[in-house]
C-alpha cells in the first residue's frame, strides 16, 4: 500500500491518504523493477492547520498485512515530495 501524510515542521499530521497501489487495469504486480508508474492520491489538510503554516508531503510504501514500511536503499521509509505553505 502506499501513503501520503501532510506535516507540519513538528511533525504533526495534518492529512494523510493511504490506498493499495495500482489499478485493476495495472495492478502493482505486473510492474517491473526500475519501471515508473504514476499514480495519483488526494489528500485533504485538517482545517486546524493556520496559515503560513510549512506543510511537508510525504510519501511512502506499506506491507498492507503486516503494516511494516517498506525502506528505502538509504534506511528512510518515507521521501519528501514537496514542502508548501499554507495560504493566510
């Protein structure tokens, strides 16, 4: 499975999306190692969060049975894909 989290620069969690990856047309398992895939995945961001407010997204991958993430080369389990700020 994949995720998508919003945080702020504490950390705290102000969004997330988690889905299983692929489609019925494309499932995950027919992908082939080094291929790209694009996928897109929503989010929506706690109306609690003020504005000005830094907001890091985060993605990742997930065994859906054991809920262990799944680590990078590096020893992360998440890549920043963005940092925005929230509009005042």
């Amino acid at each position: 499975k994949v995720f998508v989290h919003a945080v702020d620069d504490t950390g705290t969690l102000l969004g997330q999306h988690d889905a299983v990856l692929g489609t019925d047309e494309r499932p995950s398992n027919t992908w082939a190692v080094g291929e790209t895939v694009r996928e897109r995945h929503g989010l929506f961001i706690s109306p609690t969060a003020r504005g000005g407010t830094k907001v890091h997204l985060l993605v990742g991958l997930y065994d859906g049975e054991s809920a262990q993430r799944v680590k990078l080369a590096n020893g992360q389990d998440t890549i920043v894909l963005a940092t925005v700020e929230l509009h005042p």
